[in-house]
C-alpha cells in the first residue's frame, strides 16, 4: 500500500531549549468551561502572577482558580505542606459552596519538594465528598507544553467517570459554549444522540463511559485522555479534526458512518455550513494563496493547521513544528498534509530560529517569546496561543481560523505600504 500525505516523511527529532508557556496556561480556558469547578494550584508567586496575567481581567464576581503559595518555609520542608493544603482547601469550600469539582494543580515548585497532591486529592475528596469531588493533576512547565495542562486535567477526570454500556458519542475537549453547542446542532441535525461532552460545563452532567462510548477528540493534544478513555474500553474514531471545511466535514462524516447516518441527511445537514465556510475562508485565503507559513513547535495544532492553511488557504507549509507528534492521532491529518514541508518534533530553539532566518517565510507561527524578537527582524508572526484562546473549531468559525492567519500579513502589508509614506513626509 502506497503512504499518502506526510505519513512516511522522515521527522526531525530535536531535544534542545524549548520556548513554550507550562500547563497552568490551561486554567484560563479550562475555568471558563467548568462552572462549577475550582482550579487550585499549589504553586509559587511566579505561578500565581502567570496566571494572573495570563487570565486579563477578571469577569467572573468570583475567581475559578487561584494559587496557594509554596512559601520558603514550605520549600525547605519545614511546614507540613499536606496540613496547610487541608486548612487552604476548608477554608476555600466554606467560603465557596458552589464549588462542586476542585482540582489541585501541580506546578515546578510543587513537584521539584515531591508534594504529593495525589494523596492530598484522594484525602480530601473523601473529607468533602460527595458534595465536592477533588482531583488532582500537574500543570508543570518542566518538560511540557502548555496543552498539556488540559489533556491532564482531562485524563485526570476519567478513572472517576460513572460506567455505561449504552452506545454514545463522546466529545472531547473544552470548547467555547457557543462552538461546541453549533456542533451539537448538527449532530442531532444527524438524528445522533445523546452526545456526551467532556469536560460537561457541570459535574452534575460528567459523561459516563464504557465500551460502547464512541471518543471524537476535537483538539490533537488530548492524548493522555485518550489513553485513559481507551482502558475504560471506549473505541475511538480516526479522523482529521475539525478545522476548516474540509477538516470538519471528514471529522462529521466519521461520526456519521460510527452512527449509519445516511448520505442523503449528511448532505442535507451539511450543504449550507459547508458553503458558508469555503465562502468565509475563501474571503480570508485572497491574502494567504502563494504564501509560505514556518511552525514553530507550541499548541500541538501544528499539523492539523498545517493542513488546513496549505489545502484551503493556498499556503506552503515550510516547516511544521510540534512539541510531540502523536501518530495514532494524527494519522488522518499526515495523510492529508502534502508531502514537502520539513516535519519536526521537540525543539532546539537556536537551530530552528537559523532554518526560520534562512527560509525567511511569509508568516511564522511561535508564542509569544519569539514573537517581538521575529517581528523586529522582519518577520510576521501569528501567536500560537490565540488559536487555543479564540474560537477556531467547525464550519461557522472556519473564516475566523484562516482571518487569524491573514491579520499579521495585513498589518505587514499595510505598514510597508505605510513606509513609504512615512518618509515622504520626513
Ligand atoms: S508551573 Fe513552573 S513554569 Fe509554570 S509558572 Fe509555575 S514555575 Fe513557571
């Protein structure tokens, strides 16, 4: 059988310094989803001013998360960290009783003493159950990415998830409301139902699993849950994931084959946000055909928008960087991905900032590190980070996906055309 796409393109493994954001950056959307959990990181100052100014203003009248202070007295051994976690953690459910699921979050300073929040989940989750459950996972930034923080919060919750036997779809992954209701939309459109979601915006509505669970991850860096979802015995579908048209359509027709869901009502469903969303990127791909785009290694979206920017934008992929390429997952998508561009896992920073000043491509994807730093020397960047941050999944935000790709080449574009300007009035 002949490989198609990137499946059998060689992948340069680097292991070097990296520049990605740790777990904790996963709260910030993760709090949003989950409204009745609480987001407890057992951390430093450093962890708690990340969070702080990564979450912006705060819009909720009462925080979702918050960090509790590794101290030097604490770092040196000389508290009991285990009883000061039990006062903080009652002192936090008195206050907060609305509180339903509290998750103790990891951090470097945490992990570097040997703080074992598993016990401390497991001895608190007895003490409040069973209006609280408390779990724990780790947002660590040593040897991570920061979607890692949800795949571990994810997987984190899937041992305690009740057993079914029932025949049900299971999408995973924290979507904004609105993306994830438009996909519910249609899949009942489908006559597929009841769909279950994970993480549910309530823990009173956490999906129950068992080996008749049919697991569409909707992002590629859940592999951890998909592991765990898998020893529950559910079964998992293949399919790319759904950005773009294209990307949702093969991720919907998946579903729609697992559930025998006739052609005739897949095309009924589909036709119309099908057409919006070639129409909407179409819109946005005028000023993306025949550019060149360079991944640096940062959400694990890599390959997925690799494809989607080079098979509807009309761009060529350079480099397609990512922090771990899982090939179980990805599998569709490498398929899908012409071959060409120089596929890479892991990173050694300076060597990839020599290929991206070589290549010179028209638009390079980093966080938020590189970003200034490239932009001075030319270069324009998108931020990683906003692809996680901003509503980007299925047919009705297809064009916003490919808009956040055109905006940096805009305002490029603009201000060289402003240049000129400029100096005719010096
Ligand atoms: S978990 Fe580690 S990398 Fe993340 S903010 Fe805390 S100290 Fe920094």
């Amino acid at each position: 059988m002949t490989a198609r796409g990137c499946t059998n393109t060689p992948v340069l493994k680097e292991r070097g310094q990296r520049e990605v954001f740790c777990g904790l950056t996963g709260i910030i959307w993760l709090h949003r989803k989950m409204q009745d959990a609480f987001f407890l990181v057992v951390g430093s100052r450093t962890c708690a001013h990340l969070l702080q100014s990564a979450a912006g203003v705060m819009i909720f009248a009462e925080p979702r998360f918050g960090t509790a202070i590794l101290e030097e007295k604490d770092l040196a051994g000389l508290a009991d960290a285990q009883t000061e976690i039990d006062r903080e953690v009652a002192r936090l459910l008195a206050r907060r009783p609305d509180i339903r699921q509290l998750f103790l979050v990891g951090s470097c300073p945490s992990e570097v003493i040997k703080l074992d929040l598993a016990r401390a989940a497991e001895r608190l989750s007895a003490e409040h159950a069973p209006h609280v459950r408390v779990l724990n996972y780790s947002g660590s930034g040593i040897e991570t990415t920061f979607t890692q923080g949800e795949d571990a919060c994810l997987a984190a919750m899937v041992p305690g998830l009740p057993q079914t036997e029932a025949k049900e779809l299971l999408m995973v992954g924290a979507l904004p409301d609105v993306v994830e209701d438009q996909a519910l939309a249609l899949l009942a459109a489908m006559g597929v139902g009841p769909v279950r979601c994970l993480p549910a915006r309530r823990s009173a509505d956490l999906p129950a699993v068992g080996p008749n669970t049919v697991v569409a991850l909707t992002q590629p860096f859940l592999g951890d849950t998909h592991a765990a979802l898998m020893r529950r015995g559910a079964q998992s579908l293949s399919a790319p994931f759904p950005f773009g048209e294209e990307g949702t359509t093969a991720w919907l027709q998946a579903i729609a084959t697992e559930f025998s869901v006739s052609p005739e009502v897949f095309e009924a469903v589909t036709a119309a946000p099908r057409a919006r969303a070639r129409k909407a990127v179409a819109a946005q791909a005028q000023d993306l055909d025949g550019k060149s785009v360079f991944f640096f290694p940062d959400s694990q979206l890599e390959i997925p928008l690799a494809r989607f920017l080079t098979r509807e934008c009309g761009m060529t992929a350079i480099e397609v960087g990512t922090p771990y390429l899982h090939r179980e997952l990805l599998a569709s998508e490498l398929e899908l991905l012409e071959e060409g561009p120089v596929l890479s896992e892991g990173q050694d920073v300076d060597l990839q900032l020599d290929r991206v000043r070589t290549a010179r491509p028209d638009l390079t994807v980093c966080g938020l590190g590189l970003a200034n730093p490239l932009e001075a020397e030319g270069l324009a960047t998108k931020w990683a980070i906003e692809l996680v941050f901003t509503p980007v999944h299925f047919y009705e935000q297809a064009g916003d996906l490919a808009g956040l790709f055109a905006r940096p080449l805009r305002r490029r574009n603009l201000l060289s055309g402003l240049a000129p300007r400029v100096e005719a009035a010096e």
